[in-house]
C-alpha cells in the first residue's frame, strides 16, 4: 500500500493524463506501463553491462552502436531514458513516437515469443508533447523514490494502485499477491534449475519473477553460465496464462525486464477445454481467483470428473493436479473456506490431495494480508503429487503477522512470522514434538481423515486457558465506594473554585 508523497505523485500522473483528454483508465495504465518499460530497459542494460565488467564477461548493449528503425539508421544511446528525458518537450515527444516505441515493439526478434505478441498491438496514444514530458519528469520524481526504498515492494505497490483505479481490483478475486508473501512460498518450494514453472492464472507474472530472481540469486552458474541450463531457463522454464491481455502485456514486459528473454506468456482460459497442459510441469505456484462461479459447459470435462463444482478455488485444485508431472510441488493461495467448505466438492479435493498425493504444509494467514483490496482469510497450501499417497503428517502454521499492520494502511511493523515459517517447514522433523498450543504443529494423517479432510488449523490446536483469580466482590465494591467517594471530593472542591 502506498502513501504519502509517493501516492500523491501517482495521482498528479493520473490527473495529467485525464486533462489532456486520455480517460479511458485502461489506457492510461497501459501508457504508463510502456513508459515504465522503457525506463527499466535502460536501468537494467546498465546493471547487465556493470555487472558484466565486474565477472569480465563480454556484453553488447540493445542501445549500443546503430540501430536501424523504419528505413532509418539513428544512435542508440537517443533511445535510453536517462537521455531523452532530458530532451525539449518538442523533440522528446518525436523521439518517443518515432524511434523509442517502434524499437520496443520490434525488441525482440522471434515474432512467436510472449513479448512480440502482446506488443504487436501496443499504440503509443500520449497525444502532446507537453503531456509526455511532464509524465516522464513526474515518473523520474517517482523512480528516484523508488530506488531509496529498497526493502519494500514501491514497484509492486505502485502498479497495484494504479490497477485499483480501474475499479475492477479485487473484482472475482483479482488482486495483487504481496511480494514478501510470493517471496515466502518460492522460499518453501526451492526452485532448481531444472524446474518447469507455471503459473495458470499470473497476471503480471509476479510469481515467476519471484522464482527467477531465486534461481539466480541461489543456482546462478547453473542458469546463467551453463549454455544448456541458460537457455532452459531463458526459453523454456516459465509459462503463464491469463484471459486479460493488458495484464499479459505487463507479465511479458516485466519478465523482460527481469532478464527472461522468453517466457511462454500466453492468453488462455486455464479452467476450460482450452487448456490441455497435463503432466507437464514440476512446481505451480499460484494465486487463483476465489470468488468466480462458472458454468458447467465451460470448464473442461477433466477436471469435473474430480469435483464437479462451479467453484473456481476448488477447480483450481483440481486444475493443480492435472498439470503437475509425478514429483512437482506446488504452493498455492486458498481462501479458508477450502479447508473446512462440507459441500461435496471441497471434500472431494481435500480427500484427493490427502489420500492420493502428499499435502505437505497449511500456513493459515490473517485476513488483514490482502487488505486494503481485499478481507478476504486465506491459507498457503503446499502439496506434492504423487499419484499414490505420501501423506503422513501435514504440519500446519498459524500466521499472526507477515511484518505489516494488519489493516488498510499496512504499515510495516517488527512482528513477522514469515522468517520462522520459511526456517521450520525445511526443519519439520524438529516440528514432530511441538505441542498442539504452539504457533505451529504436526496432525497425522489418520486424525485429518477422521475429521471428514478438514484442514482448518483451528480443529486440531488447543487453546491453553490460564485461570484468572479475581478479589473477593466485598473488596471489588469497597474498590468501588472509594473511587466513587474520591470523584464526589474532588466534584466538591471544583464547585467551591467555581464560587469563588
């Protein structure tokens, strides 16, 4: 959630586009997004060519020499934001129009790739000069800012204020996922370079950016100095799918960004027949939609033969299954409802999870993690398919802070649960003895089946209650007199100062 200063330059943004006559919401994010692009084109080729110098590895910047637009052959360094934001408001605007937004359209060369599709119909709509350079000036104000925030998710924030302006966030469950909690998961689950990661509903990809910059962070020389491991990674580790392509527009261009040169971004209705990805990936990590109800004759046949519902959290599960090779993991966001919903459907699930694959962890989170978008109480489910049982102990977790307040302004706060969380799921056999009054314990597979499946942590942990021992009421009423005999003295000596 962004505040202050920050989202009062958001605004003025905003407010630039509506005077000069851009009021169509969608298209004023998508300019901003393009804008955003070509700033971060820039920040990243210069991190790339530092950090290139630094191992001593050879590096070819995209604005390095010529580069040839239309019929025209012009200097690449006019191209980079750092330059022209510094150009006359006349001359940046024909830069941006005629060089800058063609060349990120033609960015990159394979015409099949997640980026050439979704920018194939990319229109540059700023309709002034003057417009152009006070939202460039504006958003330099606000990438400075941003860089002097390092700990905290500014970016993240800023584009979901900006996606709440529509007035369609939170709508059918889409809203952003916190970064720290995307972060926790890919911390859970241990990305490896061999992985094939999928994300069926990514909306700006956040989740596989998130395992990306693990990836690199732990398994570099594997991803990014082996030429076998590099190119899995560039062109065939990541897949997301989602049915609203301004939100597949960003997921391209930040996995861009993000030194993924081709992800499999693509438009499609995971739920429905359109989808026929089965056995195919080893680690889903998702936030699905909650709240979607959907017809019958729209969702594939496949996933009805395992719960037959129109409730889109549950499909999901099944969709999970489905798509998972034997072996893959996945972490997913439920709402609380999917632990202990008694329809047949949400049994159906939680026996299919328990009973013939292997559920692994349930981190039930307070409901103030979505706010201020959402209230809505959810839980992390991290499970293993197996085809064939492995459920033994499922350890479950109660989250009471994820290092924000736990309201609208989600302040950031000392208590943070999540460190602990990551440290003890790679720990469990430590967790076998903890007692059912502790944050976090083990419930046997046995119990949970007894329990019709329930996965609700609030059926196995015990409440431990410490007697309160209260004064005898004589002494309480005395207590009482003497209070109110000391208000009546002091009422009396307040009139005499009044008389007098």
């Amino acid at each position: 959630m962004i505040t202050g200063e920050l989202k009062n330059k958001v605004d003025a943004i905003w407010d630039v586009f509506w005077a000069g006559g851009l009021t169509n919401p969608l298209d004023v994010i998508e300019q901003i997004t393009y804008l955003i692009f070509i700033h971060d084109l820039d920040e990243a080729d210069t991190l790339r060519a530092k950090e290139s110098a630094m191992l001593g590895l050879s590096f070819k910047s995209i604005f390095s020499d010529e580069v040839e637009i239309g019929n025209r052959k012009i200097d690449g360094s006019q191209l980079k934001w750092s330059i022209f934001k510094d150009f006359p408001a006349e001359r940046m605007y024909a830069v941006v129009q005629e060089w800058v937004f063609p060349f990120i359209k033609e960015l990159h060369g394979d015409k099949e790739s997640a980026y050439s599709k979704y920018m194939g119909d990319a229109i540059f709509k700023v309709p002034t000069p003057l417009m152009l350079s006070k939202v460039v000036d504006q958003l330099d104000d606000i990438f400075k800012e941003m860089s002097q925030v390092q700990s905290a998710d500014v970016r993240g924030d800023v584009y979901e204020y900006l996606l709440n302006k529509i007035s369609q966030s939170g709508v059918n469950g889409q809203f952003r996922t916190p970064r720290h909690i995307i972060k926790m998961m890919v911390d859970m689950v241990r990305p490896v370079p061999t992985d094939t990661i999928c994300d069926p509903a990514c909306g700006t990809s956040g989740f596989l950016i998130a395992a990306g910059e693990y990836l690199k962070e732990n398994h570099k020389n594997e991803v990014l100095f082996d030429k076998e491991g590099k190119d899995h990674y560039m062109n065939h580790m990541f897949y997301g799918y989602d049915t609203d392509r301004t939100m597949l527009r960003i997921g391209a261009m930040n996995m861009m960004t993000h030194g993924v040169d081709n992800p499999f971004i693509e438009y499609r209705d995971s739920l429905s027949d359109q989808n026929a990805d089965k056995d195919k990936y080893s680690l889903i990590l998702a936030n699905p939609p909650f709240k979607g109800s959907l017809d019958y004759d729209i969702v594939s046949t496949d996933l009805l033969k395992l719960c037959k519902t129109k409730k889109t959290e549950l499909l999901f599960l099944s969709l999970f299954l489905r798509m998972l090779k034997v072996g893959g993991r996945c972490a997913c966001i439920v709402p609380d409802g999917v632990l202990f919903g008694s329809s047949k459907a949400h049994k159906a699930i939680r026996k299919e999870i328990v009973e013939n694959n292997r559920l692994e962890a349930v981190i039930s989170m307070p409901s103030g993690v979505f706010k201020p978008y959402a209230g809505v109480s959810t839980a992390v489910l991290v499970f293993t398919k197996t085809e064939a049982g492995g459920t033994d102990d499922v350890w479950f977790y109660d989250m009471r802070a994820d290092g924000y307040s736990l309201d609208d302004k989600r302040s950031e706060v000392s208590e943070n649960d999540i460190p602990d969380i990551v440290e003890r799921f790679h720990n469990l056999a430590d967790e076998k003895d903890r007692k059912r009054t502790e944050q976090s314990f083990m419930v046997s597979k046995d119990e949970i089946k007894d329990n019709d499946y329930d996965l609700s942590i609030n059926k196995y942990k015990e409440i431990e209650y410490v007697p309160v021992e209260y004064p005898p009421t004589e002494e309480i009423l005395a207590s009482i007199k003497s209070i109110e005999n000391d208000i009546q003295n002091e009422l009396a000596e307040l009139e005499k100062l009044l008389k007098a």
